[in-house]
C-alpha cells in the first residue's frame, strides 16, 4: 500500500465521532494554553498524562497533537495584543504585530498570524505523511550500534537546543540518566538506588516526574517571583478581514515560512525558535517595504507565524519514525507514547498504522478546526487573559496533585511529586532546562540496553560502535548538534535578537 492509501485510511480513523471529539478538545486546549503566558503545551501535555492513563491511546495522543498545533496558534494573540510572547518561537510576532496592533491593525495581524498557521500546517502536514514512510524504510536496518547511536544524538539535541547553555543542558540530562537507573537492571535482575523501597523497584514513574517538573515546579516558580504584571490587553479595532494588499504581501511569506520552517523542525537541534528567526530575517531581505520592519512589517508576522507553524509538524517526523524528540513537548508526547506501551520508531508504522495514519490525518482535520475557532473567537481568548495567576496556578497544583493520586494513590508518589516539582523549581531559578531530565529519564533505560547489546554482539569491541556508516553518520550528527547551537547563540540568532531589541528601543 502506497501513502495516499495509508492516509484514507488514517482519515477514516480520524472522522470517528470520538476522535473528532479529542481534536477538538485538543486544538480548544492548546488555543487556550497558547494565550495564557507562561502556560506552554508541553505544561498542558504532562497535565493531562495522568488524565489520559485509562483512555484510548489513538484519541489521547490526537488530543496531545492538538494541544500542539493549538498551542502555536494561540501564541499569537498575547504576543500581538499584549506584547508577551509566551514561547521564545514568538518573540518576532510580538515585535511587528504588537506595532501593528498599537496602529490599529490588530486585525489583519491576528487574521494573518491565523491563516499563515493554517496553510503552513496544512503544507507541513502533508509533507510528513509523505516524508515518514521514507524515514521507517531507512530505519528499519538499523541495529542495536545504530539505536545506541539514534540515543546518543536525541541526548546530545536536547542538551544542547534546550536553554542557554550547553553545560546545563548536559548537566539536566545526566540529572535525567541518573533517575533512569534507579530500578531492577534489565539484564542481571539486580536492583539499582531502590534504597529498600519497594516502589522504586519498578523505576521513577515518568508521568509523575514529568507533571512535576513542568507543572509543580512552574508553579512554584511563579509563587517565588511574586510578580503580577500590569500590562493590558490592546482591543481589536476595525475588521478582523485583510485587505487585498495585505494578502499580497502575505501569501509568499506564508509559503516561504514554510519552507523554511518544516525542515527545521526536523532537524537535530532545530526548532521553532530558530525557524521564526530566520523567517524574520528572510522576510526582511525579500520585502518591498524593509522600511516598514521594526514599525508594524505584515510580513514580519505572517513569516514567522508559518514557519513555527511548519516547525511543529517538522518535529513529529523524527519523534514518529525515530522515536527522536527536538522539542520539550515532543519529549512529553514520547512519555505519552510510552505510557501506554507504545514506541515511537519504525516499528510502530508496521505494528499499528492506523494509529500513526490516523494521528497524521487528524492533523489536517485540526488545522480547520483551528481555522475556525481561532478569528471567530478571539474575543473570548482574550478574556482568558484577565485570570488572576494565583488562581491559574493553585488550578495547576491542584490538578496535578489529583491526577498523580489516581494514577498510582501511593505516599512514595506524592513524594516523587514534591520532590521532583522542588527540583523543577530550582532548575527554572538557576535556568537549567526541564527537557533533558524528561529525555533522560526516558531513553537512557533504551540506550543502556542497546549499549550492552552492541557491546555483548562485538565481544566488547567499543570500536563497532563507529564500525557502521550509519552509526558514524549518526554520532557525527550528535556532534554537530552540540556545535551549531554554540554558534548559533554566538553568531546567528545572537545578532538578530541584538536588532530586535535595537528596534524595540
């Protein structure tokens, strides 16, 4: 069967009236977590991992996906209206649709910033569906070498894209590996840090670290700060319809942010970040009116608003076929995956397509959805912005805290919960990145047994490991993924955030 048959089938699974029913509360969900600051889907995603344990695996992951796409979306409106980006992938919407919004033309950025997202979405999406089986084919050949190889790049990714230092994004993966041994050892039976503890015999339960580390210590992170801020939200004057020159001046930088944006998010230490900053620059190197950039550029926000758009569905193509996640939601989404007993990688296309086909074909159902919900409804996203945070924060304790008592009613689990949700806070105060801990925790039981396999299969030969093209291409890859971030902060997006605080002044 050739992809367009897969993808009719992946539609029938998502026109089911209960899958419908996930995307819709997934694309709603990620629209709301997307207008709040601070609130991100990654956040939303490990909320809701307890939730989900007893659901049907396909509507939950739909839901998670949604939650994703929808969170992109709904970074726009703060950062238009109320010139906070909530994610830093949003820094450059902020810059041009706030001045647009400031000059009266909240509208059209808000139309452009929705419409973008949509055809960009729904570019990306259908460039997954054709790129991933291409992706399973070449992973099926790999060994236990290769898989070790596959780990050793998802850690490096994340360790070094995930913050802004390389060192502390090393330093929380390795908080992450050492949680992974905690347990009886794979191989020998023997148990590993249990510390007499019967319940950590079976490990650290990944739900419960990742809630508390993007929940709890959020939470507790905001509680610290104590700061309320006073900006308020600019209304929406006029239509919220574009103007024909403002579709001219659109519609190229739409494709053009998708272009850029989707191989990016596939990429080992890419991102939507990077991807909306190189948009920006792009938009302003091929526009008639660089004059306007800095003052309310359309460009400037329907670029950027595209490729980090693109980027989300670039990211799905090596968390589905790899297994790889580049983004700290698509490491909650592997735990989501795992959680209920289901492996990211070629595998699970030759195992369970319907469920992969009908997580990309929804994919394209939520992208009208989101269409739809996002213009007509801004008025109510806005509102959303009055929450008073204690009550927005005290909601997320509370939901956490009940979410992990259902799934495992155990004191040694609320304690893992405070635990985990302290070290989550000091990891935010002194800025080390949450991601690598999740990664950690999850791939290094992965990456040790892949280890001792390729290392039992070469009678302890450490030279196989470089033996295999594939392997050696991979860990050439993990090494040029701890490099480019190092020079990106340098060289590029250093430069471009220099400009956009030199235009903001």
């Amino acid at each position: 069967m050739g992809t367009f048959d897969f993808l009719l089938q992946g539609l029938a699974v998502a026109l089911d009236p209960m899958i419908l029913l996930y995307a819709l509360v997934g694309v709603t969900l990620g629209t709301a977590v997307g207008v709040l600051p601070g609130i991100g889907p990654a956040l939303t995603v490990a909320l809701l991992l307890p939730v989900t344990y007893g659901l049907d695996p396909a509507g939950s992951l739909i839901m998670f996906a949604g939650i994703y796409y929808g969170g992109m979306y709904g970074g726009s409106t703060t950062s238009i209206l109320l010139n906070t980006p909530g994610e830093s992938a949003s820094i450059v919407t902020a810059l041009e649709g706030n001045k647009m919004a400031r000059a009266g033309r909240g509208g059209p950025a808000l139309a452009t910033a929705a419409i973008g997202s949509f055809v960009a979405g729904l570019l990306a999406t259908i460039a997954l569906a054709l790129i991933a089986p291409t992706v399973v084919k070449l992973a099926l050949v790999f060994g236990p070498r290769e898989y070790f190889a596959l780990m050793v790049l998802a850690f490096v990714t994340v360790s070094a894209a995930f913050g802004d230092s390389t060192l502390r994004g090393l330093t929380s993966l390795f908080i992450g590996l050492a949680l992974a041994v905690v347990g009886i050892d794979q191989l020998t039976g023997q148990a590993r840090l249990s510390f007499g503890v019967p319940q950590l015999l079976d490990g650290i339960e990944v739900t419960t670290l990742a809630v508390a580390l993007f929940a709890v210590g959020e939470a507790l992170f905001v509680a610290g700060r104590g700061m309320h801020r006073d900006d308020e939200a600019i209304a929406v004057k006029g239509s919220l319809w574009m103007t024909a020159q403002d579709w001219g001046r659109s519609w190229k930088s739409w494709l053009r942010g998708t272009v850029i944006g989707f191989p990016i998010g596939a990429m080992p230490a890419g991102g939507a970040d990077i991807a909306s900053f190189l948009s920006y620059a792009t938009e302003k190197r091929f526009s008639r009116h660089p004059e306007e950039f800095g003052h309310g550029a359309i460009e400037g926000v329907a670029g950027p608003e595209a490729a980090n758009n693109a980027s989300a569905a670039g990211t799905l193509v090596p968390l589905l076929t790899l297994g790889l996640p580049t983004t700290a939601t698509a490491a909650i989404m592997l735990a989501g995956f795992q959680q209920f007993g289901l492996q990211p990688g070629p595998l699970l296309f030759a195992t369970n397509p319907q469920l992969v086909w009908g997580l990309i074909a929804s994919l394209l159902i939520a992208n009208v959805m989101l269409l739809v919900l996002n213009l007509p409804l801004i008025g109510l996203w806005v509102r959303l912005l009055t929450i008073p945070r204690p009550w927005l924060y005290a909601g997320i304790l509370l939901f956490a805290t009940l979410g992990t008592i259902g799934v495992n009613p155990s004191p040694v689990e609320l304690g893992m919960l405070l635990g985990s949700g302290v070290l989550g806070y000091l990891m935010r105060l002194f800025s080390y990145p949450i991601a690598p801990v999740v990664v950690g925790l999850i791939l290094g039981p992965m990456a040790e047994q892949q280890l001792r396999r390729a290392l039992a299969i070469a009678q302890g030969d450490v030279t196989t490991l470089v033996a295999s093209p594939i392997a050696a291409t991979l860990l050439g890859l993990a090494a040029a993924a701890l490099i480019v971030p190092i020079l990106m902060r340098r060289y590029g997006r250093g430069d471009i955030l220099v400009k956009i605080a030199a235009d903001e002044d």
